[in-house]
C-alpha cells in the first residue's frame, strides 16, 4: 500500500445519535463504507447542526479506529457551505465531491488508487463501475437508495408509536424490487445453466468461505425457501473469487431452448447477484428500520426478501468485521416465507402518479394537431430579438486553455463552440457585476465557465458537474491558466444549496434545464440558458409537464410530450420543413417555460442563438428577477 498523508477532508453531518447509528444516516453509511474498506485516506470531521460543537459528543466506539475531529459550519471551506453533506474538498480547496453517492464512490476509487490489492472494494461499483453513478433525478433506483430510504427510515425512528404503524412506503418499494426477476450481463449463460440443473434436479452448493469470514463466526445458510442455490453460487463464489461449480457441458435441449423460456434469476443482493455499493447504503438503514421494528413488536412477515438480503449480507466477507468496528449489532432474523404477490401490487418501483404518465407518452402521430390547438388560443412560438448579434469573443487573443478547441474536439465542432460561447457569454456579460457568483450548472468540460472565469475576473465562478472525469478536464484546463476565482463541484444539482447572482447553463439535457431554472429561482438570482436533449423530457418526482398555467389549461402531458420529441427533429440533415416545424416545437416548449419562470416574478426572453447555424438547438433564455 503506497503511504501517504491524507490530503482530502471529508465532511459529514451530524445531527444526533441513536442506538447504535449517528444520524443523519448518510453519516452512518459513509462511516461504514470507510471501516469496510479500512480506508485511512480522509481527515473526516463532523459538523453538527447546531453551533455550539464545544457540547457536541460523540460517543468513540461508533467511530470504529477512525480518527475524527468535530467543526462548526461556518468553519468549513466555502466551496462546502455551498454544498450539502457528506462532501470531501481536495487539498487546493476548490475541488469539492458533494452528495452521498458521489462521496462514496470516490472513497471506493481512492482506496483501491492506494492499494490495488483491495480488488473487492472497486467490485462494490458493479459491472462497468455504474453503481448509483447516475443522478437521482433521473435513476429511481439512485433515489430509492440514496435518498428515499435514508429519510423513510429516519422519518420511522422519529415518528410517534401512533405514527409509525404502517411499513414505510419506500421499504415496501425495496422489497418489491427485490422480488423482481435479476438482469445481468450474462445472463442467458447464468439462466441456461440454472434450467439444466432443474432439469437434473441438482442443487449446486456455495462455496466455502474465507478464513477471514470463519473467524468473524459466519456460517453459510443456504435458505430453504424456493430460492435457487445457483445464484447463491454464482454470488458467493466471485465475493470468493472462485469459479463456479456449474461447469458443466450444456445439454443439446438447453442450447436449444430460446431466451424467452429461460427460468429468471433472483435477486441476491441488491443490485441482482453481486454485492455492490447499494447494498452498503441500504444495510445501516434497514438495520435501524429493523431493529425499531422489533422494539416495536412489529410483525415482518411481509418483508421476507429483505429479511433474507439481511441474512445474506452479514455472509459478506468484511461485513460483520465493519459492523462491529461501527458498534452495530447486527440482528439474527429467522426465516420469513415469501409474502404472496397481491400484497405488495400497489407499491411498484414507479410512483402511482407517474405510471399513467409514462404509459401515455407512447404515442403515434404528428405535432401539427397539437400545435394548431395552442394557434387556436393565440399560442405561438415568440423569439425576442437577439440582444447583441454581432457581439464575439477575440480567441485569437486570448490563451489556447480557453478555447473549446482544447477539449479536444475537431476544429469544425470547435468553431461551432465558440460560436455558442460568443452568445452565453454576451449575455452574461451584460447581467455580471464586480464580485458577484456564477454557476456554470452542468458545466461538462468547463467550456462556459473557464471563458467567464477568465474575462470577468472581479467575479467567482463555480462549475457543477456530476462527471467527474469531465470536471477534472476542466480543473486542469484552469491550473493551467492560473484561474484563482474558479472552484469545482462534482455533484447532482440537488446537492448544490448556495447563493448566487447568475445561473448560466449551455445545453442543459432535457430536465436538467428545469432544475437550472428552479434553482435560479430559489435563489432570485438570473438566468442565461441553452436547452438540449428535448426528447428526454418527461414527469419527475419534482417537475410535472406543461410547466405553466397558460400550457396546462390547454395541453394534456401526452400532448406536451409529442411537442418535445418533434422539438428533436432540427438535425442539418433533415428536411427544411421538418426542421422549421422541429424549431416550432422547441419554441412552444420554452415558451412554456419562460411563462412558468414568469409566474415566480422574473420576465424571460427566448432567443435564437447567433448564427443559428452554430447549433441544432439554438435556443436561448435570458431571465431576470423582476
């Protein structure tokens, strides 16, 4: 393992404990994930919620063999009071990770980065290293995890014995995903092999396990319920990195059958047959959710599944080793039979309101009925006029660092970019004032926010992003200029809370432009942002479509739909008239968003973008509170 002193901080909320957790329990998962990774890499302080921390305590045996230190909020780095917790800041102080999963991951890469030995910490990121990677706005399964569970259970343990009767909705989602059939990269080969030993009657046993399990008194249990041994096997034996015992040669009858006829597997952990990430998050929640219910004397009859995962989990190599180092007291549950189907139909793992939603967006048919319904009431797509067109930026007499053209892309796409640049930045340029903030939301390589961080040095500019590899681009690209009013934060949009003067965006994917302008707007601060990606529209937990009042007395949410799909039609090599018409419906769809933002008191302007060449979508807002 290569020494070296730890040259992050992490920062993790405290609110107050319970049991055997510290809460909020994102705290509690981070401090898990460290001891299971023996991870020593962080200087870790805690920032409670209130301010005195001289009558902050925490009791040591939940802190394991970590050494860690209690600060006040308005101690922490500014880049962090922007941020909500768990966050980690670089030794430079402008780079900040913010956000549970995104924290988690980066402590799984930078414990392998310093002894790639641990082989089983990287394999917690899953097949191709997506684990709870994408956003929690758009992965249902990132929220369940990331966000929803947390706060059902802490919402359980707080709640009045009057109140806390019924399982929480979200854990009810979890088991049903759980009894949901396993999709993996092999899964044809798994499933082939999984008929033939039915066919044969056979039950393949799970591997031995490892010393180091032996001592932390596991034993392997495998269930008696109709769960299929074969992916117990398939599970244990890579946790054991060892080859399965299913070697044998497929029958003619098995080669033969098709993939539709296939038994489907079952989930052993979370994520399907492989422990991953995910089941790390959820195993302190579901601990305390488990524990509380017992005290209670609550009956998890209809939780067999999680009752099982439970059981299976403490199986993990590490796992008990990390619990006891956390002071959880893990539970032995007894055996719980499957709860028949019925009982958990009305907890899918979409939103109720959603699914009719989602089911209705598969439409046939053109925009045209859609748009000559909104002509009929005196709704078209309006353009103001371009405020200053023939405004450019000189790159020829600015650093090549600045240019787009260093992010390594053709000279075509490169000019393109500037052109792009040209209008952003003349608008932002127009609002900015000496010392104000700038957020570049979804900043990708930092293209926006390098060139306003270079040309309005008087201002701070920080760059969001949650690529990590395309914000590390972006902060080299800024060391390399010597920028000192710029900072980086590798977040989802949610996890960013600080104030600002100018929201500035350039081709924000499909919601993404609503949770840019929703922040803006909370913020009261203005606006300058480039749509994309408006196909990929659709209802969130947090956005509903139309946006406005205007659009919703006229427009079902199939029909504003069919106007965002067509808005995707202004490819260069499609046909003129289908671009105009793919133009039309990109105005009409942001001009239900400029009413929308209009309605919290900010007057909006959509705009072409000069050339308008420079862009198939070459849409503009300028948004200013009033």
């Amino acid at each position: 393992m290569k020494d070296s002193v730890p040259e992050e901080h992490l920062y993790l909320g405290l609110s107050h404990e319970y049991k055997d957790s510290i809460f909020p329990l994102h705290t509690s998962i981070s401090l898990f994930l460290l001891s299971y990774c023996d991870c020593k890499l962080f200087k870790i302080f805690l920032v409670p919620t209130g301010e005195d921390v001289d009558n902050q305590f925490v009791t040591k045996n939940l802190l394991g063999d970590l050494e860690v230190h209690l600060i006040s909020r308005c101690q922490l780095p500014m880049v962090v009071q922007s941020c909500c917790l768990p966050a980690v800041v670089a030794k430079d102080g402008k780079f900040c990770r913010a956000g549970l999963a995104v924290v988690l991951r980066h402590i799984i890469q930078k414990t392998y980065e310093a002894d790639p030995s641990k082989k089983y910490v990287l394999e917690l990121l899953g097949f191709k290293k997506t684990c709870l990677k994408a956003c929690a706005e758009v992965s249902q399964w990132t929220r369940l995890c990331e966000i929803s569970i947390p706060l059902a259970v802490e919402g359980f343990l707080t709640a009045s014995p009057e109140h806390c009767q019924a399982v929480p909705a979200d854990i009810l989602q979890l088991e049903r995903k759980l009894g949901e059939p396993v999709r993996v990269h092999n899964d044809d080969k798994i499933r082939r092999q999984k008929l033939q030993q039915q066919k044969a009657g056979a039950k393949a046993a799970v591997p031995g396990l490892s010393k180091e399990a032996t001592e932390e008194g596991k034993t392997a249990e495998v269930d008696d319920h109709p769960l299929p041994s074969l992916e117990l096997s398939v599970a244990f034996s890579k946790l054991h990195v060892q080859e399965t015992s299913n070697a044998l040669r497929e029958a003619p009858v098995i080669r033969r059958t098709k993939t539709s006829d296939l038994p489907p597997l079952d989930h052993i952990f979370a994520e399907g047959l492989y422990f991953t990430l995910a089941d790390i998050v959820l195993l302190p929640c579901i601990h305390q959710f488990l524990v509380h219910s017992k005290k209670q004397g609550k009956n998890l009859g209809n939780l067999p599944l999680i009752s099982s995962w439970y059981r299976r989990v403490q199986e993990v190599p590490g796992i008990k080793k990390a619990a006891d180092k956390c002071s959880m007291q893990l539970l032995q549950l007894p055996e719980l039979m499957p709860a028949p189907e019925e009982q958990l139909q009305d907890f899918s793992s979409v939103p109720d309101e959603l699914e009719e939603e989602h089911e209705d967006s598969h439409f046939i048919g053109g925009p045209r009925p859609t748009m000559t319904k909104l002509m009929e009431s005196g709704i078209e797509a309006k353009f103001s006029p371009h405020p200053c067109p023939n405004w450019t930026i000189d790159w020829s007499n600015l650093p090549s660092a600045v240019s787009p053209g260093e992010g390594k892309m053709s000279s075509d796409r490169a000019l393109r970019k500037q052109q792009q640049l040209n209008n952003l930045v003349a608008a932002v340029t127009k609002l900015a004032k000496p010392g104000d903030v700038i957020v570049d939301f979804c900043s990708g390589g930092g293209h926006v926010g390098i060139v306003l961080a270079y040309m309005l040095p008087s201002c701070q500019v920080v760059l969001i992003e949650n690529k990590e590899l395309s914000l590390i681009r972006a902060k080299d690209r800024s060391d390399e200029l010597g920028l000192n009013n710029i900072s980086f934060i590798q977040a989802n949009l949610d996890y960013f809370n600080g104030t600002f003067n100018i929201g500035v965006a350039l081709h924000a994917c499909g919601v993404a432009t609503d949770m840019v302008i929703e922040h803006c707007i909370k913020a009261r601060a203005a606006f300058v942002i480039s749509p994309c990606c408006y196909g990929f529209i659709q209802n969130t937990v947090k956005f509903k479509y139309p946006r406005s009042n205007q659009f919703k007395e006229i427009l079902s949410y199939k029909e504003h739909m069919i106007l965002c799909r067509f808005a995707d039609q202004t490819a260069v090599q499609l046909p003129p008239e289908r671009r105009l018409v793919g133009k039309q419906c990109m105005g009409l769809v942001d001009l239900d968003r400029a009413w929308a933002a209009e309605g919290s008191n900010y007057s909006v302007q959509v705009i072409s973008m000069e050339p308008e060449s420079c862009s198939p979508k070459n849409n503009m807002f300028v948004g200013t509170p009033t």
